[in-house]
C-alpha cells in the first residue's frame, strides 16, 4: 500500500508541473488575497489571515498547505499593498512561494469600486529524493538528497465589489510561464502554468439578523478541466456562519465559523472526499484565523484598558 501511495505521489507531482499547480482552499470566500492581488486594501482597515489545509487525513505525506496573506490601504490614495506567504507539500515535493501585491481602487459610484492589481514575487520548488521510489531503472539522479530551484512569479487581477454586498473577481496567477529546471535537462515543459480564476459572492438578507451568502470558485490551467467550486453560507449578525459547497468531482465540504467583536476571525471547514481516495482517508480538514487592524478598534481597545 505504501508504494502504491508514493507512486500516486509522485504522479501528482508530475501532473503539479504541467496542470493545475497552485494550492487548493475550501474557505476561499473568507480569504481572497490568496487568489486575487486587486483586493489588496480594498477595505478601511489592514486584515491579516492565514489558512492551514491538512487533506486527506490518513495518507502518508498527503497535501499539506500553509498560507499566510496580509493587506492594507493607503490612506486617501485609494491605492492597497499586500503580501502572500505560503508553503505547499505534496508528497516528495514543496513549493514555497512569496509575492508582494499592489492595487489601485477605482471608485465608480458611493460603496462600490472597481480595482486592478498586479503581483510579483517569487518561488521556491523542491523534491525530497528520499521519498521517491523509481518505477523504472535510469532516473537514479532523482534519488539526490533534495533538488531545489527558484522561479519568478507574477500575477493580475480586476475585482468588482459593493461594500458588504458582493464581489466579483478575476485573477491570472503565473502569468509568466517560467521554466522549472529542478534537474539538468529538465523538460521543456516543465514551467510554471497560466491560471485563470474567475470568483464571485452576493448577500442577500433574510431578516435582521440572518443573511444567506452564495459563492463560487471557478480555476481552470490547461491542460487540466476547470474546477468548480459552488456553496453558501447562513450568517447570524455577522458573527457567526454555517455553510456547505460541493467542489465538482472532488468533494462536498462543511463550512462553520465566529467573528469576535468585528476583528477576529476564525473558521473551520472540513471535506467529504467523493472520489476513489475517500477508501483510504478520513477527509480533509482546513482551518482559517483572521484578525483586523484599525483605527477605530484600537480606539476601542484603548477605552477599554482604561476603565
């Protein structure tokens, strides 16, 4: 069982170098600087999150994700930076990437704007040869101690928004096919790939207390079919939320979460894996924590010390 996993592994590895190569998120919704470099600044305050993905519980080095996204705006400028920091593992291999986002808000009516962002940065490819087990003869120098290799990266976006209401976004991660030569000789088609994501939420309120939130996620890398991703939240005075999505042949997932006094945040979703995999996990858990930096929360954190 054990070969058959490594060798899946490896496969995946493989397909991560000419397919969909960038790092998989239930709670997308909850954190969109991971997908998007226009929402940087997009709102008052600065927002720090950070979403940790353990899949597939139960396989030996399944997918693990660590991300790790801050923004903010620059006053009066109607402008916003950001950064992305994350560590992707997948079996032998592990992809840590760093990039620096710059958005300008363009204020088309009162609540709602139109931004453009772009992305530059970084990223770091590695292979833990150890971990490898060769099917055929004649790849022995894949068996080194770990192989590593540095690529740029660049990415864009737009996002339309109406403050509290919706959003809609498009993004193109890796738009400079970069070539990944983790070996001398490596193929040519060994690059980063072009992503294009396409997402979008709207609230509607129930009542005073409840709004529902439907969303999806749409990521399409050729040479791979798109992925869709389609689900919904109910939330309650805008502190807690339950939800559920389905992500097209992969998964349907629960979603359940808290925001504590409008500046901490913490969600947790978990996946029903519904291909052939699910024999051998027990699901996919991810955890989200967020916290915002504001004027006026420290002005209420201020009043507070001094009673």
């Amino acid at each position: 069982m054990k070969k058959i996993i490594l060798l899946f592994l490896f496969i995946t590895f493989q397909t991560l170098l000419k397919a969909q190569q960038l790092p998989q998120y239930t709670q997308y919704m909850l954190n969109e600087m991971a997908i998007n470099p226009a929402v940087a600044g997009k709102d008052e305050f600065a927002d720090v999150r950070s979403n940790n993905r353990y899949q597939w519980t139960g396989i030996t080095d399944a997918p693990r994700t660590y991300m790790l996204t801050l923004h903010g705006p620059i006053k009066d400028k109607n402008m916003g930076l950001g950064m992305n920091l994350y560590t992707d593992i997948v079996g032998p291999t592990r992809r840590t990437g760093i990039s620096a986002s710059y958005a300008y808000h363009l204020k088309l009516k009162k609540d709602m704007f139109l931004s453009m962002g772009l992305s530059a940065g970084v990223m770091q490819w590695g292979i833990d040869g150890h971990k490898l087990k060769l099917h055929d003869s004649g790849d022995e120098n894949l068996l080194v101690s770990y192989q590593t290799t540095y690529v740029p990266d660049f990415g864009t976006g737009l996002y339309f928004h109406k403050k509290d209401v919706f959003y809609f976004g498009f993004s193109v991660p890796q738009i400079y096919q970069a070539p990944i030569g983790l070996y001398p000789n490596s193929s040519s088609t060994s690059k980063l790939v072009n992503h294009f994501m396409l997402n979008g939420a709207y609230k509607f309120e129930l009542s005073d207390d409840f709004k529902i939130e439907p969303s999806f996620l749409v990521k399409y890398a050729s040479p791979a079919p798109p992925k869709i991703d389609v689900g919904a939240r109910v939330i309650y005075q805008e502190q807690i939320w339950l939800g559920g999505a389905y992500r097209h042949n992969d998964a349907f997932t629960a979603l359940i979460g808290y925001f504590y006094k409008n500046y901490l945040m913490i969600g947790y979703s978990y996946d029903f894996t519904t291909t052939n995999i699910k024999k051998y996990t027990t699901g996919t858990h991810e955890i989200m924590l967020g916290i915002r930096f504001s004027r006026k929360q420290a002005s209420t954190w201020k009043q507070a010390n001094t009673k």
